[in-house]
C-alpha cells in the first residue's frame, strides 16, 4: 500500500513482498528474548546460548570512509574471519 502511495507500484501491479518470519514478523518476539523481557504470561525464559544477537561487523566510520565495493569486500572479510571459515 505504501509502494502505491509513494507511486511506486500502479494499481494495476500485482506486487510480491518475500518476508521471511526471522525479521520482519517476528522482530518484537526477537527482541524480547535478546533482552529478556517476556511478561509473565508468556512463561518464557530465553537461554542465553541460544541468545544470538545481531552484531556488526565494521564501524560506520568504515562505511563513511569506503567505497562501497570496498566497504563490501572488509565486510566480507571480516564475517569470515569472525566465522573462522577458511578456502577449501
């Protein structure tokens, strides 16, 4: 509705949106159990190994200061490195 109001689709468009459950749908669920903050009646407490915030991986001075096939390239590098994935 957004899209058509921003003239973006024509009301003739029939438009998809993907959303996947694990952001979108989900995210006020999420973030209740990143911080812990489920009221009583839901009865859940989160396991804290199972507490996999979302975290950076460059600074936004990176972003400010790289191009951005650059930015994406340290980007990369770094999900590497802090995955400790390596070449086959």
């Amino acid at each position: 509705m957004k899209a058509r109001e921003m003239g973006l689709v024509e009301p003739s468009e029939v438009s998809i949106l993907d959303a996947t459950a694990h952001h979108l749908k989900f995210i006020g669920f999420q973030e209740m159990y990143f911080e812990n903050a489920f009221p009583a009646s839901y009865g859940v407490t989160p396991d804290p190994k199972f507490v996999n915030k979302p975290r950076g991986v460059l600074s936004d001075a990176d972003k400010a200061s790289l191009s951005p096939e650059a930015y994406t390239a340290k980007a990369a590098a770094a999900i590497v490195e802090t995955l400790g994935l390596s070449r086959k």
